[in-house]
C-alpha cells in the first residue's frame, strides 16, 4: 500500500507524491511515484511521461505525511 507525502524540496515548491515505504535514517534517496504539484498539475521540471522520480535526501527540507483512509475514519456517538 502506497503512502502519500508532500516533499518539500530545497529552493522550489513542494512535491505530491506516492512512496510504498516511508525512507529510513540510512537512505540517502526517496523514489516518489507519480509526482506532481499540490494541485494535481504537472511539474514543470519534469518530462510529461515520468511516473518514478528518485530524490536525493540531502535535498529535501522535510517530508509531509498525508493522512490515509483508514486514518479518515472518524468513530463519533450515535444518539437512538
């Protein structure tokens, strides 16, 4: 199952993204499924065709992590 991020890259805007497993304190890259803007557009800086991008980690500022379904679900009290 894939994760959704928001990398925040070093002197550019942040990066939409899927990783299937969150980057350890040892890796030095981050491989970013479907990147894209925030928005959902395109990046410029990239062929229209790329689907996997590899990010170097001594790039990045920070990463987000994107809430996913199962985390959503919110249990409340159901008065009868």
């Amino acid at each position: 199952m894939s994760t959704s991020i928001i990398l925040h890259i070093q002197n550019t805007e942040p990066v939409l993204g899927e990783v299937e497993e969150l980057p350890k304190l040892t890796d030095t890259m981050v491989k970013v499924s479907n990147p894209r803007q925030r928005d959902g557009k395109d990046l410029i800086f990239l062929q229209h065709n790329v689907v996997t991008v590899y990010w170097p980690v001594s790039q990045l500022n920070f990463i987000e992590i994107l809430p996913g379904e199962e985390e959503e679900e919110i249990i409340s009290f159901v008065r009868e």
